[in-house]
C-alpha cells in the first residue's frame, strides 16, 4: 500500500526555542488559545535536534527531494544560541548537503555584527519582524518591561542592509495594525531596503474575529497602489505578488492564497510533530497530531493534518481560484471546525477585484498602444 501522504511535506517549521524576549500583545503563540507552550521546554535538547535532523535527511532521501525549506523559529529562535544552531545545520548538511535550505524568522533583537557574520558563513537567510514607523511598532511590540523594540530592531536592519550581509536578507514581516496609516507604514518598511515584505493580517476566525474585520481590504488597496504605482520598483509584497501571479494564470507559493496545496510540518522544541503553529489563534490544541519526531516520520505527521481543499461555501465564488478559502486558521468556527470560508472574505474579494480590475485595465491599455 502507498504510504505517501496526500500533500508531501516540503516546509519544516523547528522551534528551537520556545520564548522569547518581547512580549508582543498580538502574537498567537502567547496571547491565543492555544496556551501549550507553558509546559514545553524552553530550548531544544541536543537529542531533539539530531532526530530532527534524522527526519529531515529521511524524508529527503525516501522521496529523492531535490530542496525542502527548513525555518528555524520560536519564541525567539536566536534565544538557542548560534553554537546550537550551527550544529544543528552541520548535521542536516553532512547528510543531505545543499538540499536543506535554512531561514530564520527573528524580532532583531539579538542580530549583532557577531551573528549575521555567523549566519552568513552559515547561508541562513533572515526575515525580520517590524511594524512599521517606530511609533506604530512600539504601540504592540514591547519588551516585558513596557519599553518599544523599535529602536534596537532599526540598529539590526541597518547592519543587514549593509553589502556583505544582502545575500541573507530575506524580508520584513508586519503584521496590520488599522490604526497605523497604510502608506506610511509601506514606506517605513521600504526604508530598510528589504527584498520582500511580507504583510501578515491578524490572526483570528468566526469565533474570536479580528478587529474592524471588514476594513483590512481598503488597508492593503491603500498599500498596494503605492505599491504598485510607483516610478520604479521598491520591493515585492508578497501578498500583491501572488495575487497577480494566479490572476495572470500561475501558482501561488505561499499558504492562503490561491488554492495549491500545501503541507508545513512543525518541530516544537519538545519534539512534537505538529500542523501550523498558527492554528494556535483557534483553539486549545488546534494543531497537534499526537506524534513525535522520535517515533513517527514527516509523512506520519502529514496524514495526520487538517485537510486544507476548499471550503464548501466557496465553490461558487468567483475568485475562489484566488483566494483558496483564505489561511486555515482564518476559517475555524468553534463547534463546527475549519470547513468555513476565511472570515476575511470580504476583505479577500474587495482587494482581489480591485487587483483584478486595475491589471485588466493596463493590459487593455499596453494591448492598445500596441496596435
């Protein structure tokens, strides 16, 4: 009997150190439902780390992968300590050489001159964690003292813009905050010359729905014409871009837009195999499957997710193509599960249209010029 799962693991998720040194006010590992990492241990064990670097070599060679994604993540992944991290890439590589490739999502906070160098020898590509102008960041992203990051999150990213460090800036990651102005926020974020930013809608869904839902389309519409109209181009945006990229007969790479499926695997410092850690925003044990990375395979772990087809209610859509249902988070409703559409919806469709609309309109108008 084939024992391939239906989606085939591809990204793998590893906490390997689950706290972290800010005290976010939004953030869905700390402040949700989901309230397991309590008990967890703090940073990965070395056993842990070298069945995991087990399961990965495994996978790789029992499907002959030509790449698989490895994101080392927390709490704050940096907390591990860059020794931890190095053996744990040394392990992976020996075995499967290049095939792995390792990225780090981080707050900046401890992105010295020190560790990006260490990180660079290492090619581990970095994404950071900012909000925007440094009001606007300060107003969430705070230590535990109450004092903003912004400040110390600005000095990291000017020593990643410098030219020895490029070839491992992956982007930025904010998350939208409808207070902050849409424009204002974009052009902070440009202002540290990343490659990609990456705009994270808030976690939430039918049962505890974000707030001013409803409002997030003229938000991100606000951001994609300055985007999108500017003189020459400033960065990509991923949301922007994978909307476009489906609209104009493509796949979407990324989970909650278009409707390619996808299957990340999370390594939780405990060694538990889980599904997104974002699931954490639903419920009490949103993602746990019940198995570990010392007794079970990532294909194990695969069979055992939330299927992520499209919800029922949205066969009918007319950019379902598009959209996909939206994040599997965004769809949960308590006492009836994920089978809903995203309670972004509305949100969804206002900006695909507008996407739609404004791209038929230039390639009218390219195809007229052409003549």
């Amino acid at each position: 009997m084939d024992r391939t799962p239906r989606l085939l693991p591809r990204e793998f998720v590893v906490k390997i150190h689950s706290r972290c040194n800010l005290a976010c006010d939004y953030c869905y590992v700390y402040e949700m439902a989901d309230q397991r990492w309590r008990s967890r241990p703090v940073r990965m064990s070395a056993e842990t780390f070298e069945w995991t670097a087990f399961r990965i070599t495994e996978h790789v060679r029992t499907h002959a992968l030509e790449h698989v994604d490895v994101v080392l993540h927390g709490g704050e992944p940096l907390l591990a300590g860059m020794e931890a991290i190095r053996g744990f890439l040394t392990s992976v590589r020996s075995a499967i050489g290049g095939v792995a490739r390792f990225s780090l999502q981080t707050n900046g906070l401890l992105l010295s001159e020190d560790v990006l160098s260490a990180l660079l020898e290492l090619e581990v590509r970095v994404g950071v964690s900012i909000d925007g102008t440094a009001a606007d960041h300060d107003r969430h992203r705070r230590y535990r003292s109450g004092g903003g990051s912004h400040a110390a999150v600005a000095r990291a990213l000017e020593l990643l813009q410098e030219q020895r460090f490029r070839p491992i800036y992956s982007g930025l990651l904010c998350t939208i905050d409808l207070a902050n102005d849409p424009v204002a926020t974009y052009e902070a974020l440009v202002s540290f010359g990343p490659p990609v930013v990456d705009f994270l809608l808030p976690h939430g869904n039918w049962t505890s729905p974000p707030p001013g839902v409803g409002a997030y389309a003229d938000w991100l519409i606000a951001v994609f014409e300055r985007w999108y109209r500017a003189p020459s181009p400033e960065t990509s945006v991923r949301i922007f871009g994978e909307i476009m990229n489906v609209l104009l007969g493509g796949r979407s790479r990324v989970e909650g837009i278009g409707t390619t499926p996808t299957s990340t695997v999370v390594v939780e410092t405990d060694g538990a195999l889980e599904g997104p850690d974002q699931l954490a925003s639903s419920f009490h044990g949103a993602a746990v499957t019940g198995l570990d990375v010392t007794t079970a395979s990532f294909d194990d772990a695969a069979r055992s997710l939330v299927p992520t087809g499209l919800p029922l209610p949205c066969h009918d859509c007319e950019v379902r193509a598009v959209c996909g249902g939206g994040l599997l988070a965004h769809r949960y409703r308590a006492g009836a599960g994920f089978g809903h559409r995203t309670v972004y919806c509305a949100d969804m469709f206002r900006l695909i249209q507008h996407v739609r609309q404004r791209l038929n309109s230039d390639i009218a108008a390219l195809a007229g010029r052409s003549r």
